[in-house]
C-alpha cells in the first residue's frame, strides 16, 4: 500500500496541498512539480537553478533571454515605423 504523506504546505501556483516527494522551492515558495512551469514555453522547470522570475512569472533562464531579445528586437521594428 503506497501512502500520500500531506505537508501543510500550500502551492503558491494553484493554492492546494502539496504532498511531500512532489514540490519545488523556488524563492521561498513552494509548488508542486506539475504547476513548477515556464510561463514562455509552459514546460515543467526540472531545476529551480534553472529558473527566473520576470515581471512575476517564471521562466526557464533560456526563455527569459529568448523573450528578451524578442521585445528588444520589436522595439527596434517599432521605432524603424516611427
């Protein structure tokens, strides 16, 4: 018989208990590893070394710079229109 053991740890993504063996700490919060998401590409974050938080989401590291340079490049097409 395989036992769920509860924490009284709520999920800082979807509010819901999380049980032990199936959370994440990322900057002092935890998630379960399901909701432990990229918001870019919305694939499960494996490491939190790997992740960042951008105005308020988190992201790989990887899709963070992708973004970044994808704002930074419409910038650019923005102000040639101008």
């Amino acid at each position: 018989m395989h036992h769920r053991f509860a924490t009284d740890q709520k999920c800082h993504a979807c509010s819901n208990i999380i049980f032990i063996g199936e959370r994440q700490l990322f900057q002092k919060e935890f998630y379960h590893n399901k909701c432990f998401a990229c918001d870019e590409c919305k694939k499960p974050i494996k490491l939190p070394l790997a992740a960042t938080q951008v105005d308020g989401v988190i992201m790989h590291k990887v899709c963070a710079k992708r973004r970044k340079k994808g704002a930074a490049t419409l910038k650019l097409d923005i102000m040639k229109q101008e």
